[in-house]
C-alpha cells in the first residue's frame, strides 16, 4: 500500500470517527504529495522526504509555541506531530545513533570539526533513518576543535 493509499484511507477514518485534528493533519500531508505530483505519483522515498521536512516544521512551531508560552497551541502540535510520525521510519535510539557516528567518523577518517561534511554523508549512507540533528551534535562533540 502506498503513502497516499494510506492517507486516503486514514482520511476516511477520521471522517468517520470525526476527528478533526487528524483529519486536517492527514490533508495536509496530502497536500504535500499532491503539490509535487498532481496524481500523486510519487515514489516512497520523496514522500518521506515531504513528511520528514513537514515533521521539522512541526517541530519548529512546537519550539515556538513554547518560548511565547502558548499551551493550547502547544498541545495541537503535539498531536499533529504524533499523527505524522506515524507515517515515518522509526527512528534510531541516542546508542545505535552514536555508535552509528562513530563508525562514519572512523570509516571518514575525519579528525576536526571541518571534517564534519564528509561524516555526515557517511552517517547517511549508513543509516538513511538516523536522526541528522542528533547525528550532527554527537560528531560535532567527538571530532576535535
């Protein structure tokens, strides 16, 4: 089943069990795909880049929902970041990230923080799922100054 098969069929879902939040969310993430792609053609792996940078966007409004101290805005996001994760690859805990940074660092042979480039094209190589803010911090800490 594809990204869109689902979306469609969760967007029935939540008209049905009229969820409105989920329902919205679900749209938008439609949208996304179908601004790229009118009929929504698009391979597996551009789709999760869409979700993937939406998710970031999120995240963003969410951190700055909470500096300006707006809990009901707070509270939505949440929500609608839990209903796009659901749509994403299960990301890797904080160990398997930096053990996966300490093999790109090794497998890079970078030695400073100008290195920091070529770890990060290992890093995904080696595991398109990790977390690239993660990734980046943990070998921004092990490479030297």
């Amino acid at each position: 089943m594809t990204f869109i098969e689902k979306i469609n069929n969760g967007i029935k879902e939540a008209m049905r069990s009229r969820d409105q939040l989920r329902l919205d969310t679900l749209r938008m993430l439609k949208s996304k795909i179908l601004a790229v792609d009118a009929r929504g053609n698009l391979p597996d792996s551009e789709v999760l880049k869409l979700f993937k940078t939406y998710f970031g966007n999120l995240q963003e409004a969410l951190d700055q929902a909470q500096a300006a101290n707006r809990p009901e805005s707070v509270e939505k996001l949440k929500n609608e970041l839990e209903i796009v994760q659901e749509f994403l690859p299960i990301t890797l805990s904080p160990e398997e990230t930096k053990r996966i940074v300490m093999q790109a660092i090794a497998d890079s042979g970078a030695k400073t923080k100008k290195d920091l480039g070529l770890v990060m094209k290992s890093i995904m190589k080696l595991n398109s799922t990790v977390d690239g803010k993660l990734a980046k911090d943990l070998a921004s800490q092990l490479l030297a100054d």
